[in-house]
C-alpha cells in the first residue's frame, strides 16, 4: 500500500494558467505587398513574471504592444489572457477584460490636466468594476503606495514628469490588475525620475504583480527578471 492509497482519492490540481499566452499570434496589415508587423509568435509569461520586450522603432512593439492590451485583433492565431480566449469575442467582452486584467502605463501619461491626483486615479476605479464605498480608499491606497499620498490635491501640471508617472503607475494598478502592461514607461524622464520609476516596478514585482515593459533602452530592459527581444516582427528569449 503506497501513500497515496493511504490518503484516498486525489483531486486533480490544475496548473494556474499563464497570464499571457500567444499562440501563433500575427499580425499582417493589408497593402501590396501586405506588411507583416509581427510573425507567427509564441510567448508564454507566467504570473508573477516581470518580462521586458526591447527592440528598436519600427521592430514591431506597437503592433504587440496593440495585441496585448487587447486594442487590436491578430490576423492569425491565439491570444489567451489569464487563459481566456480573446480574439474571437465580442468588443464588449475585449472591453470587460482589459479593464478588469490590463493596467496601462503609457510614456506621454496621458493624465487629465484639469482634475487633481486623487481625481486622475479615481477615474480609473469608474470603469474597472471598484465598488463605489471602496473607490476613494483604493486611490489613497495607491497613491500612498507609489509615494504620492502628498499630492493628491495637486494637478498634473505642477509635478515632475517622475510625479505624474507615479500617478499613471497609481491609476493603473488602483482596480489590481493582473498585468501591468507599461509602453516606453521612461521615454519623457530624466535619469533621477527613470531609477524611481524603475524602483517602484521593482516593488510591484515583489509585491507578485506580472510586468510587461516595452522598452528601447537597454538599461531599462536590463532591469526584467527576463528579457525578449523583437526585431522585424520577430521575438527571442535573451538570455
């Protein structure tokens, strides 16, 4: 009689999905000839994984980075976040993933000039499903924990391209995503402001946040727990 008798019948014990899966994703825009923006592409990042995507202008990033946020369609293949098939399903159904799943960082911020910090990353809690009673603590939460519980009155305007990061960085994390996606997140930072959001991502990637960041600087991709990089539609694991 081995252990296992001893103990009875076992449930079977699935393996988490990953959080991003491509499956021979591409992505061919029409034209003549028809311009391959991204080759037939696997990629797999497991939760917890902080994974950069480094490659030059025109390599392909925007086209992924598309794909990933569920902002665009592959021609051919399989996108599955958090192991949900996505690209047959409805824009409603997109919609309802990428606000529950997606975190966005973006190099231009893409704050709200005119309404406050607080204001900003409250925004964000309207469309992630955030319950009502839960939305003004949440914000607080997450500007507290990216250093900003002092500015929450301020608008955009008046703080350092490194302080409205921070509240992208916020804003994007306030709903708990699964993935924080971030495109070029220090491409508009000085040096000073760059090692503080790369800090913070550092955290977050400790606190078992999954990063995905599209980068074209070397010492910002160096920064991953694993790197990728893409050339001519092409990705490949760096190692």
């Amino acid at each position: 009689m081995t252990v296992l008798d001893l103990l009875g019948p076992q449930e079977d014990v699935q393996a988490p999905s990953p959080v991003i899966e491509l499956r021979a994703v591409e992505r061919v825009f029409d034209g003549d000839p028809p311009v391959h923006a991204l080759h037939p592409t696997d990629l797999r990042v497991e939760a917890g994984e902080y994974v950069s995507i480094i490659g030059p202008s025109g390599s392909g990033k925007s086209s992924l980075l598309n794909l990933l946020g569920l902002l665009d369609r592959p021609s051919a293949g399989e996108y599955l976040l958090d192991g949900v098939p996505t690209a047959d399903v409805g824009e409603g159904r997109r919609a309802a993933l990428r606000a529950g799943h997606i975190g966005f960082v973006f190099q231009s911020f893409h704050l709200m000039p005119h309404r406050t910090v607080l204001e900003n990353v409250l925004l964000a809690t309207l469309y992630s499903g955030v319950p009502r009673a839960e939305r003004h603590d949440r914000a607080m939460a997450a500007l507290e924990r990216v250093g900003l519980g002092h500015r929450v009155g301020f608008l955009p305007p008046v703080l350092s391209g490194g302080e409205r990061q921070r509240t992208a960085v916020a804003r994007a994390v306030v709903a708990q995503p699964r993935l924080l996606l971030a495109d070029e997140p220090t491409g508009n930072l000085d040096s000073e402001s760059t090692e503080g959001v790369l800090e913070l991502f550092d955290e977050l990637h400790a606190d078992g946040l999954t990063l995905l960041v599209i980068t074209h600087d070397v010492e910002v991709s160096a920064r991953a727990q694993r790197r990728v990089r893409i050339a001519d539609g092409r990705l490949q694991e760096v190692a």
